[in-house]
C-alpha cells in the first residue's frame, strides 16, 4: 500500500511556532505528532527569588495575547497564600477586564485565525476582499475588547495596573461609562457574529470528550469556582494537583497533561460552555438557541460558534458590571506577606490556567508552577486528528492538510503559552 | 497602466510571547490600509500564504535562544533589506536572559526532566548580536502608533521619530505629579527610554523600565536616590533585572548590587 506523509511544518494562524506531522499507510494511520518547537523560556526557573508583588507582571509576558489571564492566576494565587479575600468593586473590576480580554481575543480567533479556514481564504486580509463587513465588525469587535481592557489595565498587551489586592488606581464611574454606548453596540456584534458564524459549513464530528471547567455558585465562570467535569469531577482549585499531571514528551517542549491516571481532556470555550450552560446571561443563552445549538455541544469545529457565544456574554457581563460600579476608598486591599503555598485558577480565553506558587515570610517565590491551557489541550488535539483524518482520507493531500490545520485551530492553541513549563522537580514541596 | 510591485513585508518570531507581532493586528484601525500599501509576504500568526523572499521589509520578535535560531537569522537578514527588531526580547534579550545571570549547569540540572529532548543555548541575546539590524523598536511590548510610525517612515522612505530621551519627559509633557518626589515611589523613569506616554506614573505607580535603557542613562545616581527612599540592594538588583535585563546599562547596574 502507498503510504503517505502530511507535514505541516509551520503552523498558521496560531500563537506561537508548532507543527504537525502525520503517517498514514492507505487509509491506515500510522503516526500523529503535534510538534512543539516553540523555544522554551523558563519561568517557573526564573520565578525562583523574584518578589511575590512581581509575579503579575512577569508571567503576564509569557502570552501576549491573553496576559490578564496570567495577571489573575498569579494575584488569586498570592492572595490565597496570604489568606486575603478581594471582593466588592475591585472583584469587579477584574471581571471587568477579564471581559475585554475574551472579547479581543475571542474576536481575533473567530475573525482573523478560524473563519479563513471556514471560507477558504489564507488569512483575513484576503478574507476582506468579499467579506468587507464581516471583517470590519470583527476588527471593530477586537478593539472594543482592546479598550476596555486599556482603561481598566493602562494598555491592551502586558497591562500595567494589575496587583496582588487590586490595582495602582481604578477608573472613575464617567471613564466606564464613556465604554457603555460602545459596548452596547459590541453585543449586538457579537450577536450577528454567533448568526454569521453558525452559517459557516461544519464537518460531522461529534465526540465524547472529558470536558473540564471552572464553575461558580452564580456566575458563568472567570476568576472562581470550583473545578468541574462532566464525568463528575468536583474539586477545589488548590486539589489541583492531586487529580491531574503532566508528561514530558519528546516531540514537544510543551509538557502534556491528564486527567490522572492517564485520561486526556479539553479545556476552553466548548468546556466551560458544556459545563455551564445554566450561568450564561439569557441573551447569549438565546443567541446560542438561535444559532441552533443547545445545552450541549461536542462538535469542536463548533467550537468558533461557542466562541462567539462568549463574546456575547462578556460584553453583556461588562454592562452589567459597568451599570453597578462604585469606585472604591482604596485601589487595592493591603498585603501582608506570609511563608506558605498560594493556588490560582482562572479561566484564560483558551481554558483554565493554574498557578501554584510556594513563599517565604518575606514574600519571595521559592517555586512555581503554571499549567496553561494549550499544554492541556494537547493530548485531545491529537486524538481529535486521529479521528478526524481516517474519516476524511479520501480528500487529496492540500486539502486533507488544510482540514488538519483548521482541526487544530479549533482549540485555539497558543503554543507560545504552551512552552516553558519543563520544570518537572516543581512537585516537591 | 502598469501596476507598482509593493513591497513585501514579512514578520519573524523568535523566542518571545508574541506580543510585539500581535500589536500589528491591534491596529484595528490601520491594519486593512497597511496590507493595501504592501504584500504581506511572511506573517505566520495571521496568514497561511507564504511568499518567497527577498523582502522589502522584515520585522523580527524575539531573543536567540536555541542553536538552530542562531542559523535561522541569518538567514532572514539574507533575505531582508531593512530589518526592524521589534520589543524587548529582540533588542535586549527579553525576560527569558535573566538565565544569563544564572549558573547554566547547576540551572540546566535543576530544571529539565529529560534534557536530551531539549536544545537550548545558554544565553538569550538580541538579534544585534548576531546580524546587522537596521532600527531597533523598543518595549515590553512596543507602542503601536510607533509600529506605525516605523512602517509608514519605511514606506516614505524616511528616517522614523521615536524620541531617545527619559520616560521622564514624557511624564512632564503629561503633567503628571513625580511619583518619586511627591509619593516616595521607586520610579525607573528616569533611566528608562521613552516610548509608553509614562503610562505607569499616569497610574499612580513607578516606571519598571519595559522600554529599556534611554541613551546615556545615570543608573548609579538613580540607584543612589532608590537607596535613600529605603530599598534594599537585593530589590534594586530585581528592578535593573526585568524585561531588559541583559541591556548593557542595566545588566551593570544590578550587577553592581549584587553580593
């Protein structure tokens, strides 16, 4: 039999340097490698002596496309080891900015990195040339999520005003408000868009996946919550580590996680959906009606639908919270540092994110732990394609190659987060 | 009438978080008219499409940190006629060269299951230090409307205006209160390049010195004043090492602090 080789080599349209290599003899698949070669940076080594009140700032630079995400693993961590509470507007507030993060990254994945796979175009900007609307909306769309998350954070990438307690200064009740007309139209938006994207062509391909989220008693889940599956997983964030692991393989310098003993799961946007379909606000919850998916949805080429969902609700969310906001007395509570060990979980555009960090009395890391959510997705990235490509082996090569691309690009995978997590003695406590 | 060829621009990642690169498509409003004025030849974060070089163009993320990268630059400076370094990991080696302060084997033990699997150099250096750059972008991330700004001089064929002097110029033109003088906060303002509108003292806390070293900065004085609003060395040592650590200015500066 003839065998037959795709390789990508270079992946698109992702966060990050990855590629994709696969065997098959006939019809038989033989290999699957999602290759990782992002080059490896290191910070959970060089966390190691830095200050506590340090930490949001550089693990933010490890993505720059969902920075925040890091910002509010790391503050939630620091303040679970010095066994401080921040709530009322400050909590606020983060959700706040959490929104703008989702809005402009949902925006840019649905847009300019998945919707070209849908139409057959190579990128957005080839895209605008018959989809001129769409692409303007979408751009529109990215920098509203961009703004709110300047005005809360002082710019859109790496921003400045996160800290362990709070924030430097919060924004006055007209700053918000200026944003309301703004976002209104952004939900509006982001409605056309879950319609337009629901209209895209969806191969069948419905799985049974472990899916894995946060959930909270009243709130589809950001910064909170307890982790959750749909195989009845049920624990608190700082159990962690007593239910999953990572695995060091050699194709990838990305560690690989399970669900322990060794189940793979998925994280992001299709998770939290499925998990907490009863906590989205009745306006995206009606937007996903109308867009015909229900409660449920394991189609993950769907998935660009349940993205767009998203943006629904934090635009939603970021009226709501805008509508009631009283500024503060203070930007931030007061940190007193103790030796201990803090845990984090939040809910990244791309699925959960977890730190763990251990520290001295003076507040300095001892050590530290990220988890983010590509490196978990990474096992179920490669299953999807072992189903996926006998199913469609028939098709010729550049299209079965592209078919693989867009499979990939389900999960948003950001490979530059992906990285830098090697640091396999971080166990011992 | 015949048409213009336009020029191609191409985008490279090295090792870095993608943000500098990303901040090309936060230019909502600008971006379709930039890929109106040029053919975008290379930019794997946004496209698929894939033309040959050589390019008019080139703007390249990230520090060198792998042998293999080493190579790869050269080769795209080959292929390059104006080559931009955008953001602090490709002008100055980024936070991941705060491992060039470490003991690399005591390092490498500590920190790798498998090694083997792994190909890693012992530093994280700037594309300067391995091929000619052409301009140099500075920030943790860059500025966007300087991104612009660069593109647009490129495309004009003049030279681009990105002030050289403090963050502390921009703070004034601001009308900002000094942190420093009127709160006692530890500020880098005053040693750190111009480039982010003084956005940190705007929010009521000190400049951590993303956009790196400005030209000729005064680091031992700044330290001196750092010493008498009471911080310690160790905590000077972790200000000079942030995003721009292994910039020259900086690197000796926290060195110096550091027994």
């Amino acid at each position: 039999m003839k065998s037959r080789t795709i390789k990508v080599d270079y992946l698109a349209r992702v966060e990050g340097e990855g590629g994709l290599y696969v065997k098959m003899k006939g019809d038989k698949l033989l290999d699957v490698k999602l290759k990782i070669f992002e080059p490896p940076r290191f910070f959970e080594a060089f966390l190691r002596g830095r200050n506590y009140s340090e930490a949001p700032d550089i693990t933010a630079r490890i993505c720059g496309i969902c920075p925040v995400a890091y910002q509010m693993s790391s503050v939630h961590a620091m303040e679970d080891a010095f066994g401080v509470k921040v709530e009322g507007p400050l909590r606020d507030l983060r959700r706040l900015i959490y929104c703008g993060e989702w809005i402009e990254s949902h925006a840019l994945h649905v847009y300019m990195l998945h919707a070209p796979d849908f139409l057959g175009y190579q990128d957005a900007i080839q895209m605008a040339r018959d989809h001129a609307d769409a692409v303007q909306r979408g751009l529109k769309l990215k920098k509203t999520g961009n703004d709110l998350v300047t005005l809360v954070g002082g710019r859109e990438i790496h921003p400045i005003n996160v800290r362990v307690g709070g924030f430097y200064k919060v924004p006055t009740r007209s700053e918000l408000d200026a944003l309301t007309d703004r976002l209104k139209w952004a939900r509006e938006a982001a409605i056309e868009t879950v319609r337009w994207v629901a209209t895209l062509p969806f191969p069948e391909f419905e799985q049974d996946y472990v899916f894995v989220a946060l959930r909270h008693p009243d709130e589809y889940p950001f910064n909170e919550g307890h982790l959750v599956s749909n195989r009845g997983l049920d624990i608190l964030i700082r159990n962690y580590e007593d239910h999953f692991a990572e695995e060091h393989v050699e194709h990838s310098n990305a560690l690989h996680s399970v669900l322990k003993p060794d189940t793979n799961y998925f994280v992001g946007p299709l998770a939290r959906y499925n998990l907490n379909f009863d906590r989205l606000s009745p306006v995206a919850q009606e937007a996903a009606r109308a867009a015909g998916i229900g409660p449920v949805c394991r189609n993950p080429f769907q998935s660009i639908i349940v993205r767009s969902v998203e943006i629904v609700q934090a635009c939603d969310e970021a009226l709501r919270i805008i509508e009631r906001y009283q500024p503060p007395e203070k930007p931030a509570v007061e940190i007193q540092p103790r030796a201990g060990t803090g845990h984090g979980c939040s809910e990244a555009p791309r699925g959960i994110l977890y730190h763990r960090y251990r520290l001295d009395a003076a507040g300095v890391i001892l050590d530290a732990k990220i988890v983010p959510p590509t490196s978990q997705n990474q096992k179920t990235i490669e299953r999807d394609l072992r189903e996926f490509i006998p199913k469609f082996s028939h098709t010729p090569q550049a299209e079965l190659q592209w078919k693989c691309e867009q499979a990939i690009r389900n999960y948003d995978p950001c490979i530059s987060c992906s990285v830098h997590f090697l640091k396999l003695d971080l166990e011992r406590e | 009438m015949a048409r213009k060829a336009k020029p191609k621009l191409a985008v490279w990642k090295f090792a870095s978080c993608d943000g500098c690169q990303l901040s090309l498509l936060d230019c909502e409003d600008e971006l379709l008219a930039v890929a109106g004025e040029v053919d975008i030849a290379n930019f794997a974060e946004a496209s698929r499409a894939v033309i040959k070089g050589p390019y008019d163009v080139s703007l390249v993320e990230g520090s060198i940190t792998t042998p293999h990268d080493a190579e790869r630059i050269h080769h795209i400076r080959r292929a390059s006629k104006f080559l931009v370094t955008i953001g602090a990991c490709a002008t100055a080696g980024g936070i991941q060269a705060l491992r060039n302060f470490a003991n690399v084997e005591k390092f490498t033990s500590i920190v790798y299951a498998t090694p083997a699997y792994i190909q890693t150099l012992s530093k994280s250096t700037p594309i300067s230090e391995h091929i000619r750059v052409d301009f140099e972008l500075r920030g943790c991330p860059i500025n966007k409307q300087q991104l612009v700004e660069v593109l647009g001089a490129f495309l004009n064929h003049r030279k681009p205006v990105t002030p050289e002097h403090s963050v502390c110029v921009e703070c004034k033109s601001r009308g900002n209160v000094c942190v420093m003088v009127a709160h006692g906060t530890p500020c880098l303002g005053p040693v750190t390049h111009a480039g982010c509108g003084a956005l940190c003292p705007s929010y009521d806390r000190g400049c951590y010195g993303c956009f790196g070293p400005m030209e000729s900065p005064n680091t031992k004085s700044l330290s001196e004043g750092w010493v008498h609003l009471g911080v310690k060395e160790a905590d000077l040592v972790r200000a000079f090492r942030g995003f721009n650590a292994y910039s020259e200015p900086f690197r000796r500066e926290s060195e110096a602090h550091e027994k």
